[in-house]
C-alpha cells in the first residue's frame, strides 16, 4: 500500500518542522515568468521510463518548462495515481539513481491538480486525512514543484517548496502518454469489446494507447495477441471475417495492437508477459510498441509509436486448471493418428482447445468413421461409461465450431462441412451462433456427433498434428510436377507420405477427376521406369459397405456408389505432350518459375520420420503408370512403401491468389506477369474473362489504369481476350465472342488502326497506354505479361464440361446440346483440344470475298457445298458464319450471323 502525505509548509518553518516520515518529497513553489533563452546542451533528454525523460542538465524552472515544451513535451504531471506511480517508477530508475539521493538532486515537475480527487477515486488507499489538506495556490506563494527520493522503499509524498530560480534537474512527460482515465477498473468497464472464437479472444472496438489496451486487456484476465502462433492467428482473421468486423474497414484492412513492445533500455522486443518476441524486420530504436495488420487475410507486424491509439485483440489467457489437466494417451487400433484424453477433467470448448494448444496439440478434429468406430471401442472397452447416449448426455468435444453461415469449421484443420457423411447419422440442432460439435457414443455401441453451446462443461480430447508425428529427421526430396505437383521421389509408407503432405499444407493426390490428371502422365512416364507407384488418397469401407476416401484436410466424400472391389482398376488414355521450346526463355512466363521458386524454397529439403507404433490402415490405395495408362487399385497393404504425390489446393498457388488481382473500378488487374492461357484462367477461377476492348465507353478508364500502373509503350502492355487462335487470318475477342473491329475512336482515344494477319495461330492481342490513346498490338501468345479482368464480362461457360455432348453412332462427331455462338464454340475447341467445333466455315477469314474452312487457307469447292439454295452461297459480312442443318434426309447449310446461339457438331482430329 502506498501512503500519501501531503503537508503545506513555508521556507521559513521547513528549517525547523521538517520530518522525513516519507521517501519522495515534492517541494510546491510558483512559476515565475518565462524568459528568452536558445537551445542549449541545458535542454538535452535522457529518457528513462516509458513516456518520460530526464534533463541532463540542471536549470531553473522556466527554462525547464520551455524545454519540455519544445520537445512537445510538458513537465511531469501528478495529476492521477497512475502518473504518480510512473514518477515513482521514473525517479527509480537505474539511470537516475547515479545521483545522490536528496532533495538537492530533486527534479522540476508541474503543480499538483485538486489533490480532494485522489480520495474520490481511491478512499481506501488515501484515507480521510486528505480532505483536511488544501491545494496550494502557487502563484501567491511564487514558488515551484521538484520531487526527490530518500529512499527507494516506502514512498510517499509531502509538499515543500524552492525558489524557481534554482537550479535543478528536471522530468519532461509525452502528451500523449497521459491516461485518459484514472484506473484500468474506471477505464475498461467502459470499452466495448467483440467475442471472437467463443470468448478466446476478445477484440477491442474501443481504439486505446497500447499501455491502456495491455491494462484493460489483463483487466479481463488475458494478455494482448501474440502474432507467433500461425494457427491462432488464422482462427482471429477468420474470426473477424465470420464477425463482419473486416467488412467495416477502410480498404477491408485493419490495424490493432499485439502483446509486442521494446524498453528503452533493451535491445529487443517483448510481449506484455516479459517474455521474449522473436520478431522479424522490426529494428526500433526507440521506445515502441508492436502494430499487427491484417490485409488480404494475412498478418504483417511492424514497430509503431505506443501513444498511438488503436483497436487491440485480448488472448484470454489458459485457464488456472489446464496446467492441472491430466492428460491420458489413448492405445486405439487401425488408425494413425495420436490421441490424448482429459480423463475426469471437464472445460467449456474454448477452454479445451487453449488446453490442448498449451500441450502442442489440437482439440479433436473431424472423425473419420474408421477412426471413429476406433475410438467408440474404446471407450466401450473403458470404464468410461457415462459417455454412452442416455438423452444426449455429456459428449467429448471436437474442434467443431458453428459459423454464421450455419456450417460447422473445425479448427484444427480449417475444414468446413454441413456434415453430410455416408453412413453417420448426425443429430445437428439448427440454432444460432455459439454452439459447438461433441462427439457422443450411443446404446448401440456407435457414435454419433450433435452440437450443444460452447459454454458447455464436456470432457475432451487432444490429437497431435502430423507435424508432430512425423518428426523431421531424414531429408526427402520432392520434384515440382506442373504447378500444384511434388513428386516424392523416395519411397514412403501410406502414413508417412500423408503426414510429409499435411506437415507442408497439402494433400496426397486425390484421383476424384481423372481428367484434371490426364496432364500427370507424360511428366510420369517420363520420371519412370516401367512402373512408377504412387499412392492416393486412402481408401476405407463405411457401414454401407460403400467406398469412401479420407482427403488430408479429414473430410469425407463419396468415392463411389457401388460396393468396393478390391481388385477394381480404372484405367484411361494418356494425352499427347508436346513441350515447345523457345528461343528467349527469359520472357516467358514466370509463373512456372515463381510456383518452382517458391516451392524450392519450401519443400526443396523435406524430411520425415519413423512410423508411429500404431496399427496403420489396412487397405491404402496405389495407383501404378503402365502402357500409357494409370491403374488404381484399392488393394495395396498401407505398411508398403511406394513413392508419392503431394497436391497443392488451387487457392494456394500461383498468380491466381486474390491478393495479386487488384480492383480498379470494374476491373481487376494484376501485375503479376502470365502468359495468355493462364491469365485466362487466373480471370476464369475469379468467374471472369479476360477485357474485352469492345465498349468504346471504358476506353478512357482503361488508358488511366494503364498509364497510372506504367503499362505504357514501348515498355509493357496487358494481355486482352484478343487472340488469332480461333481464326488465324481474324482477330476475335475470346471474352465477348465478337470479331475484333479495327478502327475505333472515342473522343481522342484512338483503340487501334489495322492490325496485320499474324505469321502463326498463337497470336493474342496486348494493350498499352501509348500518347494518350489505346494501342494494341500482338504478341506470342506464351510470353509473360500483366493482364486484366474484366469484372462485369461474367464467363457463361467456364470449360467445355459445361457442355453436354453426345458422340454421333458410328462416326467421329461429336453433337453439342448445349446452345452457344460460333466463336464461343471455336473458343471451347482451342480450350479443350478432345473436342471440336462448330460447323468451321466462315467468310470472315476471306474479308467476306469467299467462304473458307478454319485453319485452312484453302477456298469452299463449290461442287462440295450444299447451300440452302443457290444465291446464298455469295459472302455476307452480316451472316458470316454457316449454320447446318437436315433438309429432306440431306446436310443443308446455311449463312447465319455469327453472334447467334445454336447447338454445334465436334470433329475429333
């Protein structure tokens, strides 16, 4: 307890009363007027606490004063109890203890404030006594205020006063370092705070210095964010998204204050807790405190000025009973995985998963049915019988957590699901936010999940991650294959090739779409022998006696729909792969080379470790290329070892994350280079095409866009949906379907003037901001460049899967049910090469002087024709394009504006 004495003496008296029954004394004189003086070595700060500093050098009052001032700064104040003990705590300082302690070393500081306010807000820490004490008035008493220590134990304080000539040290105080209220127990009650992950973290709407955000935040018995832990800082940005907090922001960023701070007297950073921070890029040299950011989902930190004020995120620190928690490892059969139960011990679902995370580990995660029968065995075997369905009694939580969109998240591995299992029966309530998933064992000896309030009291279980599994300890390499490939090339057992792919954030090759596969093949025929295994993802036989697979992330999904042959094989053609080489390499495109540089900097050295001493899984599936074809079999033993593959999510790599695609108005662009295919894809995952230079109307804003990002002649322009691919003797606009017209003026925008007929059919079109017009130009369709989306052309048909063929008896036509216009279908032909096009005959590739089929230079044989009637076969620029049809058992063709929708016959080739 600190004890306050104040007593109003005169100089004449102090001779003869003083008594020291206190440490600090504070000597109250008066100011006297300022005077004139220069900057001067008397001036020179030292600082020696958070937000006050020092003078070197001692002086009178007014130039002590007009130092402070000068440095933004004002004498020290004792205005509240929190500045008195920041006083304290300054005068006790190492750097100032050099001095003799006295009250001839004293130092300069401001008047007392109505000291009757000390005991409003603290009357038990100060007593009666102190109403009885009067201010005093410093100018009828023309004397001025220095404080000193007698001693570094019992302080106290007691007025005196000294001339303001004399000279002493003096104590400046930032501005902004003063409290905005007296104590944490009057300031934090009134800050609003958000919950965030079932009251783990609060944020904190209320913007406050980070002293005030770190007293408020322990007010509430946490501490400040920690940006260290990857996954908890995933769970607050999801948290936030799920909130709606983001969405408020300017720009869809927000900035908060983190545990993170940096004494003047230390030479790095740490957290709230003493503990040290282990950040990156962060070299203050002076006193700051630590700023999180989050933009684009992804959390940076930098050193920012303490007086600051900011939101702030509070960790509601581990419970006092976790420590205590006795953690039992649990011995389960036929399943990899690791497991350790809470035993008797019950927390509500933020508890467990803090409890779990203190140990290494993650609370439950989706369960799989093998692994879930696993575990209903044992504790059947157990005497834990009260976990057994008696009404829904008391469950074991997962990390099943309820969103806003009603699906439930599951922590531990960031997967979302409506909980549709195969042959799990799951008694989900349809509520509001706040409920959690509990995994439950009925009176058939089953299991089941429901959700109940995260508040609930449950036991719980903790898994270890396959980080933690499978330990690094011999290096493994991985080779790139396409751009979301790694082939690893050492053979693996099923589990550890699965705990290597999620230890790295992916997944073992999943064969769901053969066809998205077909472009593996090459690369391994080509990596291979005469065989080359590789495994898939695990397959395993649910109640319905159905085949399921196990992906990475833990969620469950119909493999197929017929009962599981173990000798079934699947089987399909390889494509041709062709690589075409070219002569300046440097201009091609980087996004092979960015996802190869990337990942050589993630997986180049990988490493794995011994098997866990648990039962694996009996049945993986391996999949082996031979003859050109890949056979899948479901048969192989999982304690095997065969090499395999590590599949990145598509959200993960490449220039088609969202953070490289930058909004301006209605487009989106990214300077991140590509060639035209993938930055036709990039614009197509973002269910986009490429811009379209059709509406003469968004000239001007293109050419801004363009000129503000240096996208000018004759350094670089932009990819557009222009392209000769089609058509190699016309230009036509993938994105809109249109022919491109040449000769298009818009107030002083000039687009373009001719273009020339390109010498070879991989020609696309680029765009540049060129002397305050629009210019096009063409370009190899594989070298590298920006390009831009255009976000109100939404893509109709996204691939040629859209469209339903049938293939015609007998022939090697393909009949097209689908409706779409004639450049549309020649743009799915060049998309997917299995199928062809609409009928190929058109007078544009002849400027309307004669029909021609595509990709040949060759004119119609007019005895080969079957026109609808004689006159129809001259060109037309308005009905360009041919239309078949069947007239009396006979093909009849017909001249049809090429922008009308019909239904298409494909050729294969």
């Amino acid at each position: 307890m600190v004890s306050l004495t104040l007593s109003v003496k005169t100089m004449n008296s102090m001779a003869n009363e003083m008594v020291f029954c206190c440490t600090l004394f504070v000597i109250l004189v008066s100011t006297v007027v300022s005077e004139d003086f220069s900057q001067d070595n008397d001036c020179r700060l030292q600082p020696i606490s958070f937000g006050y500093y020092l003078g070197v050098s001692k002086t009178k009052y007014t130039k002590a004063s007009k130092c402070c001032e000068n440095k933004k700064m004002i004498l020290a104040s004792l205005k509240t109890l929190q500045e008195i003990e920041a006083l304290r705590d300054a005068l006790a300082s190492e750097s100032f203890w050099a001095e003799p302690i006295g009250p001839a070393n004293g130092v300069y500081i401001s008047s007392f404030g109505n000291v009757t306010s000390y005991q409003r807000f603290y009357p038990r820490k100060f007593g009666q006594s102190l109403k009885s004490r009067p201010t005093m008035n410093m100018t009828a008493n023309k004397v001025c205020s220095i404080a000193y220590l007698a001693s570094p134990h019992n302080i106290s304080l007691l007025h005196a006063g000294v001339p303001c000539k004399n000279h002493f040290r003096f104590l400046c105080q930032q501005r902004n370092s003063l409290t905005k209220a007296d104590d944490s127990s009057l300031l934090c009650p009134r800050v609003n705070y958000t919950e965030l992950i079932e009251d783990t973290y609060l944020y904190a709407n209320t913007q406050l210095e980070w002293r005030d955000a770190r007293d408020c935040c322990e007010f509430k018995g946490g501490e400040l964010f920690r940006t260290e832990s990857v996954s908890d800082s995933e769970d607050v940005v999801q948290s936030l998204v799920d909130n709606a907090i983001m969405e408020s922001k300017t720009n869809n960023s927000i900035s908060f204050w983190t545990g993170g701070f940096k004494k003047l007297d230390k030479s790095h950073f740490t957290w709230s807790n003493s503990e040290h921070a282990l950040l990156e890029n962060i070299t203050a040299n002076a006193e700051f405190c630590i700023r999180g950011t989050i933009k684009d989902g992804n959390i940076s930190v930098q050193d920012f000025p303490c007086e600051t004020s900011l939101n702030s995120i509070c960790r509601i620190k581990v419970p006092k009973k976790c420590p205590f928690v006795n953690m039992k490892e649990l011995s389960l059969q036929n399943t990899y995985r690791e497991y350790h139960y809470s035993d008797s011990y019950k927390l509500s679902w933020s508890e467990a998963m803090l409890c779990c995370r203190e140990k290494g580990l993650e609370l439950l995660s989706m369960i799989s049915p093998q692994e879930g029968k696993a575990l209903a065995t044992y504790f059947q075997t157990s005497s834990l019988y009260e976990h057994r369905h008696q009404g829904f009694p008391y469950g074991i939580w997962t990390s099943g957590r309820q969103r806003k969109d009603k699906l439930f998240e599951f922590v531990a591995v960031k997967t979302k699901t409506k909980l549709e299992h195969t042959g799990q029966n799951h008694f989900i309530q349809s509520s509001s936010n706040g409920t959690c998933l509990q995994f439950v064992i009925d009176v058939r000896n089953s299991y089941f999940l429901n959700n109940v309030k995260c508040k609930s009291i449950r036991s719980f279980i903790c898994e270890k991650p396959a980080s933690v599994i499978y330990q690094h300890l011999e290096p493994i390499e991985l080779r790139e294959v396409g751009n979301k490939y790694l082939l690893a090339v050492r053979k693996q057992t099923w589990g550890k090739a699965n705990g290597i792919c999620l230890d790295h954030k992916m997944s073992l090759l999943n064969l769901n779409n053969f066809e998205e596969k077909k472009s593996l093949l090459p690369v391994l025929n080509l990596l291979s022998s005469s065989w080359l295994f590789f495994y898939g993802c695990a397959l395993i036989k649910d109640e319905s006696d159905h085949c399921t697979h196990a992906t990475a992330d833990g969620t469950l999904e119909k493999f197929w729909s017929s009962p599981l042959d173990p000798g079934l094989s699947m089987e399909f053609n390889p494509i041709s792969y062709e690589g075409r080489k070219k002569e300046n390499q440097k201009n091609f495109s980087p996004l092979h080379k960015q996802s190869q540089d990337r990942i050589q900097k993630k997986f180049r050295t990988l490493t794995i470790a011994k098997r866990p001493n648990v039962t694996g899984l009996s049945n993986c599936t391996s999949t082996a290329v031979t003859d050109g074809k890949i056979r899948v079999s479901t048969s192989g033993n999982c304690s095997d070892e065969n090499r395999f593959i590590c599949e990145m999510q598509d959200e993960s790599y490449g220039i088609c994350d969202t953070s490289s695609l930058v909004k301006s108005g209605q487009f989106l662009l990214s300077k991140d280079e590509a060639t035209w295919e993938e930055a036709k894809t990039c614009c197509s995952l973002k269910g986009r095409n490429l811009i379209s230079l059709t509406d003469v109307k968004n000239l001007r804003d293109i050419y801004a866009i363009l000129k503000e990002n240096g996208l000018t002649r004759p350094n670089i322009g932009i990819w557009t949906s222009g392209t000769n691919r089609i058509t190699r003797e016309r230009w036509t606009w993938t994105g809109s379907h249109e022919f491109v017209k040449s000769n298009i003026f818009y107030n002083d925008y000039t687009l373009f003037d001719e273009l020339s007929v390109a010498e070879d059919d991989n020609q696309c079109l680029e765009a540049f901001a060129n002397a305050g017009k629009v210019t096009l130009d063409h370009e190899d369709c594989d070298l590298a460049k920006p390009f831009m989306c255009d976000i109100k052309n939404v893509i109709a048909l996204k691939s040629c899967e859209n469209i339903r063929f049938e293939k015609l008896r007998r022939s090697q036509f393909y009949y097209a049910l689908s409706k779409v216009s004639w450049i549309h279908a020649q743009d799915h032909v060049h998309e997917d090469p299995d199928f062809g096009v609409w009928i190929g005959l058109t007078s544009e590739i002849s400027n309307h002087t004669t029909f021609k089929w595509t990709g040949s230079s060759k004119e119609l044989s007019t005895d080969f024709t079957m026109w609808e009637s004689p006159e129809l076969h001259s060109p037309d620029p308005k009905a360009s394009c041919v239309e078949g049809y069947m007239k009396n058992g006979l093909l009849v063709w017909k001249p049809m504006p090429c922008s009308k929708e019909l239904r298409f016959i494909c050729q294969e080739k």
